[in-house]
C-alpha cells in the first residue's frame, strides 16, 4: 500500500483485490497443513505468495472482525460492535481511501451485515450486496443458503472491464452454516463438520473462478473474519466465545 501515497492513482500503481472468505479455520486449510484436499486452488495460490503463519481477527464474528480489517482500528475503537451498528462517518475506511487516490473502487458482500445500509458502500464505486431478504432466511436454518458463485459472478465482470488501479473489496460467505447446498454432503461425510469442509471445497472452486480473472500488477490477500467451533472449549459454531 506504500506505493498509493500520492494524490492522483496512475497506471502503473498495483491494483488491489482483498477477499475474505467467511468462517475459515486455518487448521482446515491446505497450506496450513490439512490432510483433506478442502482448498486445491488457496493452495496453489499460496505457493506463490507470502503466507502468514500468525494471523489474529479482532473478533469472533464478522461484522466487529471485518469492520477492523477495512477501519485499520480494533473493534472498540470503530464502534462496531452489536449486529445493527452502522459504520460511523469520519472513521478512515479503506475504500474510501482508495477511490480518493485516483482508484476506481468496487464491493461485492455475500455477508447481510456488510450492507449498503450500514455504511460498508461507503467510497464505492459500485457495490453489490446479497438480497437481505434472502439472508435472513439462510441464517435462521432453512435450505435457502448463499451462493458464492452468485457474488462470483458479479465480480468478474467489474474486474474485466475496471479502469487501473482499482481497488475491489469481495467478501465470501464460504463455510459459513448451514452447511447443506450448494456443497454436497458425500464430498467427505454426512458429520457437520464433513460439511464444513465440503462447503469450503466448494467456495474455493469459485475463489478459482475468481483468481483466474485477475490481471498482471494485481495485489492479491486473501484472509479471513473469524473462524469456527466444534467442540473445542466446549463451543459451536462462532460469535459465542
């Protein structure tokens, strides 16, 4: 980010992808040594790329976690803290930041906290959200669940036909419950935890999809909010502990 210092972007400055891809364990991730082939493509990825072995979220559910990522501040100093705080104006936000550099700026959130309403559109030059409606239904247990293909899909073309340097923010909702459709159950088990690890094969089928657009003098960090319990300390799931 050091090279985006000046007032106006030019042509040769990087262009930078930030994705986050929801409720990833580490220890369920290829190159952080899992024996299952959960995450082929992070993992090629990865091969080339800086991989940090130390990686703390600020907090153990997304919205607190990812305001941090995207504020530089830890979650007490944004105020980000209960489901429906908004993002505060004045706080630096790193789209913002970005599009005031000269940088054309995108958002495409498959989370329902990320939302327009709640300020995260903020310094976007285009920015897409899940329908509300239909997240409401995926988090209180139906088989309604969130298609990272579909936020695929709206990030491809944006990068395809972005002015350089532009700056897209794509947030994942990947192993995220419930862990039904679209991973099939039989990848590697019918246990909940089989089914995380079949969801999270299957956001990296489209995280693959999405690696392939990206174009030469690109910055590409791929992380995650938080992670997810099954048992450990005796929790579940995440957002409780």
């Amino acid at each position: 980010l050091c090279g985006c210092g000046g007032v106006n972007a030019t042509r040769t400055q990087p262009n930078i992808l930030l994705v986050v891809i929801d409720t990833v364990r580490a220890d369920h991730v290829g190159c952080y040594g899992y024996e299952r082939n959960t995450t082929p493509n992070l993992d090629a990825f990865a091969r080339e790329s800086v991989l940090y072995a130390n990686a703390f979220a600020t907090c153990s559910w997304t919205k607190p976690s990812t305001t941090s990522l995207l504020t530089g501040r830890d979650c007490r100093a944004h105020g980000v803290l209960a489901a429906f705080d908004k993002l505060k104006e004045g706080v630096p936000y790193l789209p913002e930041e970005f599009r005031a550099r000269g940088y054309s700026t995108a958002g495409f959130s498959s989370n329902m906290f990320l939302c327009h309403e709640d300020g995260f559109a903020r310094g976007c030059d285009q920015f897409w959200q899940w329908e509300p409606e239909q997240t409401w239904r995926a988090f209180v247990g139906t088989e309604v669940e969130i298609d990272d293909a579909v936020a695929v899909n709206r990030a491809i073309p944006w990068l395809r036909n972005a002015g350089a340097p532009w700056f897209a923010y794509v947030h994942l909702m990947g192993a995220h419950a419930p862990y039904h459709l679209p991973a099939r159950a039989d990848d590697f088990g019918e246990s909940p935890l089989d089914q995380y690890d079949a969801k999270l094969r299957y956001v990296d089928r489209q995280l693959g999809r999405l690696l392939a657009e990206v174009p030469p003098n690109t910055i590409v960090i791929i992380t995650s909010d938080h992670g997810e319990e099954f048992g450990e300390h005796g929790g579940a799931m995440h957002g409780r502990t």
